[in-house]
C-alpha cells in the first residue's frame, strides 16, 4: 500500500489539475478541437477524475458525482462526437445543482458546512442566512447550467465559448462579491445584536438617559452611552474606569457576550448613522469649542471638557481631572491660530491652578496678547470663578521650550 504521504502528492495535483481544465474548459475545446480527439480528451479526463475518486468517495454526495462523471469520459472515449465536448460544463452545473439541492433537503445545507470550517461555533442566527446562499448557489448552478446547455445544443462554437469561458466566470465573480458583501453585513449584526439588548438594560440605569450599541471595528461590540446629570456625577467621583465597571456588568446581565469592549459617553446620543463612527473614532485629545467673541483685544471661548476626553483615561482612572500642562498647552494652540503665536514658550509667571476642571465642564478661555511684552496672558474660568491663570513668555527666542 502506498504511504498516505506519497498518496496525497498525485491527488493534489490531479485537484489541481481538474480545476485548471475547468477553468480552461471552453478554450480547450475551441482552439483544441482539431488538435485532440473527443476520446483521448474523455480518457484524459476520466484520469484525472480517477486519481481524485478516493477522496470524493468519502465525501456527501461524492459517489454519484464521480460516477456521473466517469459516465460521460466513457461516453467521450468510445463515443467521440465532437458535440459531446460541449456538454461538460452542464454537467458539472447539473451536478453541483443536485448536491446544493440535495444538502437543503436532507441538510446541513453545504453553505453552513462550508462556514462551520471556518466558524465551529457558529451562531445559531447565522444559520439561515446560510441556507439562503444554498438556494442562491443552487439557483445560480441551474441557470447558468441551462444557458451553457442551449448554447450547446444551438449556438454557434464562438458563442460557447464566450458564455462558457468569460460571461459565465464574471457572473460567478459578481456572485462572490456580492455574497461577500453580505456576509460582512450579517457579521456586523451578529456581532452588534447583543449590544441591542444590552442597550435596552441600560436605559434603566439612573446613570444612563440614552445607550446604542455598535460596531467598534475589528470585531469588537461597543456601546455609545449619553450620561444623565447623576451619570456625570459618577464620572467625576469614580472616573472612567468605576463607571465601565458599574454600567458593564448592568449591560451583560446573565450574558457575558452582551459586555461591551468599547465604550463612548456623551452628553446626548448622536445619529444612528453616526453610532459605527462614533465608536470607531479616537478619544477627543482637546476642548470643544461651542462660541467665540471678542471683548476688545481679548479672544474669549467658549469651551467643553468631552466626557471622554483621551487624557482622563490616565489623568485619573478613578478620578479624572484635566491636567495643568494641557491646560497649558491648549492656550498655546488656541492662541497660535489667532495671534499667529508659537505654540511653544519659554517662560511661565504668575501661574496659578485655583480650581479642578472636571469631564463636561464648560467653561470660558481668555486670550491676551501683549505684542509689546512678548506675553500670552490666559484664563480659564467656569462662571465667574477663575480655574487656572498665567503668563506665558512667547516672544521668538531661540531655544524655546514646548510647554506641551
């Protein structure tokens, strides 16, 4: 008995083989047809169906396939009209036709035993999307089966070929994409499909006026959250990691495939549209800014802390508070779009820090600048309570500092 090792090699490539002669079918016969004799081309091709009967015939389905097969190379090899050559790629549509047909029937569908190599575990809900393709699939193999047959039997060799060769391939290319695209489609709502429910649960929370679930990207559920005035409250207390904790474990419930993996809070939910792009967006790394006037050589904006803002991810966990230096560094790049100043500098005096800025403070900045003194003066202040002050030297001198 020859070793499995050396077995494999010689079906391989007899696979291979057959899908090239597949392939190549119709080109074949039409610039072939006065060089190979229908029954040389039918032992040919019987050959290469042998070598692959051993894995065909534990196969579903594989029995019949490989003796439909085999009949027609016989039929070729002792019967040898040119005509006969015409019919191969109906066959193999006939063939495929009954097998789609055949696994509907008396199931799995071949689609789902297809997406079950890929997929073992295989939601439930995917399933009958899967026999949806199989009926596609089937549908497709019929059409395309019986359009090869009447071209077969009445059309002119050229137009065979052309079917057979190029609008029968683009069709199925079409197919493929367009299942493809599909498929994305199914994915994304299997894998955001928990977080609708997820969502509903969150509605209940004091903390939680409004929550949709979405797609983050890379596979990866998250849910958009709009925080109610208590909701701000425990951001503030218990940052932002205490109240992915808190909202988590509200959101999966007794399902752990319901948890969230990416989280955005705002202040009211946005679009639906916007849900995907939300989620998949970076944290904001800077204030909003909501209005700006001026109060004659002074720049004042009005601006908002997002409740996400990037930095009080680590500024702190469990109790976020903007820091100085971005404080700092914002009015050195606010004021540089305005004034035309660096966005370094390199000297600080009379700076102060008064007051805690906290996630959805508003809040205004003041800009000043002395282009006498070389000084950018700023405030920031929530009311009429100033936050944090300072002048900052920002003449061009070389070897200036970045305050960031």
């Amino acid at each position: 008995m020859m070793p499995q090792s050396h077995a494999s090699g010689p079906r391989k490539l007899a696979n291979l083989l057959l899908v090239v002669v597949g392939v190549l079918y119709p080109f074949i016969v039409y610039f072939g047809g006065d060089h190979v004799s229908p029954p040389l081309f039918g032992l040919i091709l019987g050959a290469l169906w042998l070598v692959r009967a051993p894995a065909l015939l534990h196969q579903p389905g594989g029995k019949w396939m490989l003796g439909a097969t085999l009949a027609y190379c016989g039929v070729l090899a002792f019967g040898g009209h040119d005509e006969l050559l015409r019919w191969y790629p109906s066959l193999i549509c006939a063939l495929l036709f009954a097998g789609f047909v055949h696994s509907l029937i008396y199931g799995p569908p071949i689609i789902e035993r297809i997406a079950r190599t890929m997929e073992p575990d295989l939601p439930a809900a995917a399933i009958p999307y899967t026999r949806k393709v199989t009926w596609v699939w089937a549908a497709f193999f019929a059409v395309n089966g019986t359009c090869s047959a009447l071209l077969a039997l009445w059309g002119p060799l050229s137009w065979w070929t052309f079917y057979n060769g190029v609008l029968a391939y683009a069709a199925l290319a079409t197919l493929f994409a367009v299942e493809w695209l599909c498929r994305q489609r199914m994915r994304r709502r299997l894998r955001t499909s928990p977080m609708g429910t997820a969502a509903s649960g969150l509605a209940s929370h004091p903390w939680v006026s409004a929550a949709a679930g979405g797609d983050a990207g890379h596979g990866s559920p998250g849910m958009v959250v709009a925080l109610t005035a208590s909701g701000r409250i425990a951001l503030a207390r218990h940052g932002r990691a205490g109240l992915i904790g808190e909202l988590g474990q509200h959101a999966a419930g007794d399902d752990a495939l319901a948890t969230p993996m990416v989280w955005r809070f705002v202040e009211k939910l946005p679009e639906a549209a916007r849900i995907d792009l939300l989620l998949q967006a970076p944290l904001p790394r800077i204030a909003t800014v909501e209005a700006e006037r001026m109060e004659g050589d002074t720049h004042v904006l009005s601006l908002t802390l997002p409740l996400d803002l990037a930095c009080f991810v680590d500024h702190f966990p469990t109790a976020p508070v903007l820091p100085g230096v971005l404080q700092i560094a914002w009015a050195l790049e606010f004021a540089s779009s305005r004034f035309g100043t660096p966005t370094t500098c390199r000297g600080m005096d009379q700076l102060k820090f008064q007051r805690l800025l906290r996630p959805g403070d508003r809040m205004t900045l003041s800009l000043r600048h002395d282009t006498a003194r070389g000084r950018l003066h700023f405030t920031y202040r929530i009311g009429d309570a100033v936050c944090s002050s300072a002048h900052l030297r920002v003449d061009a001198v070389p070897g200036a500092i970045d305050a960031r």
